[in-house]
C-alpha cells in the first residue's frame, strides 16, 4: 500500500514539474534591462592623485611681463563680434589678467576687445590645472566669460576620426546658470568623423558645476588626459570623467585660456577681468611635446 501511494506522489510530482517548465512558474526572473550607457556617476569625488606625474610647466606669473619663451598669442585681429588684442594682457599683483573692455580708439579701431594666450609646447596626455577667479557673466548681455580648454588643430571628420584624431576638451567654461544663481562651470567634449555628417561636430556636455563664490574668490580646474579617458577635476575633486567619442585624442593639442564671448550687447561702459594665479601642466613620465605653430585655432 504504501508503495502504490509513494507511486501515486511521484506522478503529481512529475506532472507539476512538466506545467512548471512549460509556463515559467517558479523561474527565476529576468535579469533587467541595462540602461543605455552614460557616463559614471560620481558619488564620493575622489582626490586628486598625480603620483607618478612630474611637473614640467609651472607659470606663477611673478613680475610685471608675460614669459613670452612660454605663451603665445591666438587669434590676433578681428574674431567674431570683437577684436582679440595681446593689449588686453598684463601681469600684476601675481596673477595673469585677460582685460575684456569697449575701445573707442583701440589697435583695429573702436569696438570690443579681449584677448586668448595658448601655451607654446602642444602635449599629449598629462594634467592640466589652472588656479583663477572667473569674471561674473551676465546672461542678459551674452558678453565675456573665462575659459580653459585643450585644442587640436585636426578638426575635419577624416582627421579627428571620432576624437581619436584631435578634440576640442573645455576643461572650464564659466557661462551657464545652475542652482539657482550664476555660478557655474561647464565643461564639454567636440569632435568630429564618429558619423556621417561630418558637416556637424559631435558633442558631449560632461557637466555643469556649481562653485561656491566663483566670481569672488580663486577655484582650480583641471584635467587629467590618460591613455583612456578625460578626468575632470574642481578644487581637486574629480567631477566627470569621459573617452567621449570614439576614444580620447592621440595627437598634440593646445592649452589654451582668455576670454570667449557671445553677442556683445551690453553697454559700452561694462568690463570684465580673468584674473589667472597660476598654470600647471603634469606629465606621466618623460614630457611629450612638440612645438605648436598654429595660431589660428580656437572658437
């Protein structure tokens, strides 16, 4: 008797066995659906960390002239809505000052002028870091605004080949509004030749920062270009990291740092002043570097 019941059991048992493979019962559930890929959240800023770094360009600006052995002009003349003038730079009080001002009897006549520095060395990989106050930027007169970026001069799709090839990094830019006031950064990533449109540059916002006293008070930025990424850093604290598009850029590019600009509507009595303590450029190792002759880079 006892047989034919454990016989009986065993049957209902293979039975509910077969329903449960046939309609999924008891399965383990599906693993989700993994979001498209974004760059990594940064919970806790990791400091900076140049172990193994070596510095090799470190600018305090002592003195009252600019070291022209180290720096270079950009863009000289008429850019856009404005002249770019080496007039509207000077060393003082130790800090380099970019001079953004209406001139009625100016070097290329009246209208507006600022000016752009670019180091002379053009780098491949290394950290980069700038220690400044930013000039307070008016959304209603879309005037002048501190930036620091990295240039290449390869910007056609062939060339740039998604980054790889050459890229635009604005380590810093100082023009948008976020957290209720202006006070922000905003740092970007262009290329080109990542699609067919090699007429449209491809991209990347990495973030938007808000600084304490930004305009009142001296911050560092700064950018570490390793073999596989761009990390972004404020105050030394990583803040984004990115390999935005197709990888980061293999070729030399151009430190560079002034004044941009937008429409320039704004009264003819406003002026502005990026105030630049110092400028730091790391290398991993042995420095590489060759020397830029292309002036006529930037936006």
């Amino acid at each position: 008797m006892n047989g034919l019941f454990q016989k009986i059991i065993a049957f209902f048992m293979a039975i509910g066995a077969f329903f449960t493979g046939l309609f999924g019962w008891n399965k383990k559930p599906a693993e989700p659906t993994p979001e498209p890929s974004q760059p990594p959240a940064i919970v806790e800023p990791a400091p900076l960390d140049l172990t193994g770094y070596t510095l090799y360009v470190y600018d305090e600006f002592d003195g009252d002239s600019l070291n022209r052995e180290l720096w270079g002009d950009v863009n000289v003349g008429p850019r856009g809505p404005c002249f770019l003038s080496p007039g509207q730079i000077s060393v003082k009080d130790g800090n380099l000052v970019f001079t953004s001002e209406h001139l009625t009897n100016g070097e290329y006549g009246e209208g507006w002028y600022t000016a752009r520095l670019r180091l002379i060395k053009e780098y491949v990989r290394g950290y980069f870091e700038i220690r400044c106050k930013c000039n307070e930027y008016s959304h209603i007169y879309q005037d002048f605004w501190s930036s620091l970026w990295l240039q290449s001069v390869h910007s056609n799709a062939q060339d740039s080949n998604g980054g790889i090839g050459g890229a635009e990094i604005d380590i810093m830019e100082a023009y948008h509004w976020e957290g209720g006031q202006w006070g922000s950064v905003t740092c970007n990533i262009f290329c080109n030749g990542a699609d067919d449109r090699p007429d449209d540059y491809e991209h990347l916002e990495v973030g938007r920062f808000f600084v304490d006293n930004l305009y009142t008070e001296y911050h560092t930025f700064g950018l570490k270009w390793t073999q596989s990424e761009y990390i972004f850093y404020i105050d030394g604290k990583e803040t984004a990291r990115s390999s935005f598009e197709n990888g980061v850029s293999e070729v030399p590019e151009t430190l560079l740092l002034g004044m941009s600009y937008g429409t320039l509507d704004q009264p003819k009595d406003y002026k502005a002043e990026f105030l630049v303590d110092y400028v730091k450029v790391y290398q991993q190792g042995p420095e590489t570097y060759e020397i830029g002759h292309n002036t006529a880079i930037g936006y």
